[in-house]
C-alpha cells in the first residue's frame, strides 16, 4: 500500500457521512498546507469483507495494517471514530494522559518515531458548553463506548458534575466504564424517565439517530423532559437530529455534534501540523456544504 504524500486518514465504520476530510481539507486550503485528508472504512470483526484503498478489510486486523503504516511523512496520523477507538489501543505505542484515562483515542500520532494515541473528545466536548454554568448539575448520558467516556470524563472533571448517570443497553459495557474511570451510576434504560426529570444535561454518545436512520430517537417515545435541561447530541449528520427536534420542541437548549466535531478537530489539527485551525472559516465552509446538500 502506498499513500499520497502527507496524508490523513480518518478510520471508522461507518464513515461516509463524515464531515473530518471537509473540515481538515478546508483548513489545509485556507492556511496553504499540502496535506490531504479522506476517510476510510474499517468493517468490524465478523462483517463482510470489503474493498477499502484497494486491499481486503479484514476487521482489526485490517485497522492493526493501517496503524502500522503511520510514519509521520507520508502517512502523518489518523483519526479514528466508531467503533474503533477503543480497539485502537492495542497497536499503538503510547497513551496520553486523557487518552488512558478515557481508555479510547481518537488521534494517533508520530513522537520520536512512536505512534501516539491521544482522545480529543473530552476538550471538543466541553468547548460548546463554556458559559452555560453547568458546574455542579445532574448529567445523564446515554451510551457507554468511546465517546461517553470521553463524556464522562469531561463532566468529571471539566464540569464537576454532581451525579453522572450512564444509561446504556449494553448493562456490562456501561459497567465496565464506571468502573474503569472510577464515576458514575450505571442505570437501565426503564430509570430513563426518573433521570430525565431532574437532568442539567443530557448527551447522546450512541449513534441512534445517525444518517442515514435520522428517524430514530435514544429516547422513549413520548419521553419529557425536566425543566428545560440542556440536550446535546454528539451526532452531527443531520444536524438536527430527531432527539434534538423533540428537545427543542420541550423547550429546551439544543447542542448539536457540529461544534464538538469541528473543536476536536481543531485539536487534533494542532497536534499534526502545529497550527490553529481556523475555526469560524471552516465552521462557515461545513455549514455551507450542509445547507446545498439539503437543497
């Protein structure tokens, strides 16, 4: 396998509603850098084989082949989204601080000739929230893989969150995360009501809700709100999900997955090429691009 030169790659499944290689491609152009970034899908263990940069995706052992051809020249880095920030982890050759603590990365990096795992999520997480005074409140989060983590760790930490509740399907992930990051309830999705009446802030960290099933909700049907809590929804295709419609429609402040996507870009942006990504400009250009592919 060969790669253009300086190359980014973005590795998930599914990615082909990703707005990353608009974002970076958009702040490469803007500051003259000659760098190019695409998006690639990586199948889980156990899906069908694909054709992915011309060779058979195998699952992780296609994901490890990816990791390993990351030197820092021609292939620079690499984001990672769903459902590999967790799988990740065990081809790279460190961690960051953040990155182990949320035990999930989603930039990898060359430093001093090892690949470097490091989770931009937490501080992409927060950046939307600033001013909002939600120091000290109630969050419940729906989700349990890589990205509530992320989530749970920023309201622990950035937030000081003083109840942090994780509703997830999947009971033993869900426990597995609180127990990992030291914080948390674990509770079963039928606690949902209850949760909701007395919550600050309510993140969606699942992909319901994603293109192309934008009909779908995390939410039961009919679910009410507390009083006029902050809903934030990491999904950013649509922009407007269905679980932010009916927020908005309760009366409620409403965070879409835009400003969260184009912040931990801008950090993993920084880490690459040692520059700020110049935010509103790009923010501008994906706002641009969305209003003419609903037209």
């Amino acid at each position: 396998m060969s790669y253009p030169t300086s190359t980014f790659l973005l590795l998930g499944n599914p990615v082909e509603h990703s707005l990353s290689p608009l974002i970076h491609n958009s702040a490469f152009a803007l500051l003259g850098l000659p760098f190019h970034y695409s998006a690639h899908r990586i199948s889980d263990i156990g899906g069908l084989d694909v054709e992915v940069l011309g060779e058979v995706d195998r699952g992780t052992e296609r994901l490890r082949h990816v990791i390993d051809r990351i030197d820092g020249v021609s292939l620079k880095g690499v984001n990672v989204t769903i459902p590999h920030k967790k799988a990740v982890l065990p081809f790279l050759d460190e961690l960051t601080p953040i990155a182990r603590q949320v035990g999930a990365a989603n930039t990898v990096f060359v430093r001093n000739g090892l690949k470097v795992g490091h989770n931009t999520d937490v501080e992409g997480f927060l950046s939307p929230l600033l001013g909002l005074n939600l120091e000290h409140k109630e969050v419940v989060i729906l989700g349990s893989g890589g990205a509530a983590r992320a989530v749970m760790v920023a309201a622990e930490s950035g937030l000081k969150a003083s109840r942090i509740s994780v509703v997830s399907r999947n009971l033993d992930s869900a426990r597995a995360a609180c127990a990992d990051l030291h914080m948390g309830e674990v509770h079963e999705y039928a606690e949902l009501p209850e949760l909701l009446a007395t919550a600050s802030l309510i993140v969606n960290a699942t992909p319901v809700g994603m293109w192309p099933a934008t009909d779908h909700s995390p939410l039961p049907p009919f679910a009410k709100l507390g009083t006029h809590p902050i809903v934030y929804d990491l999904i950013y295709n649509p922009e407007e999900t269905e679980l932010l419609r009916e927020a908005r429609i309760q009366g409620s402040t409403t965070i879409g997955g835009l400003k969260m996507l184009i912040a931990q870009a801008a950090a993993s942006f920084k880490i690459w090429t040692g520059q700020e990504m110049p935010v509103d400009a790009v923010e501008q250009a994906v706002k641009a691009h969305l209003k003419l592919k609903k037209n």
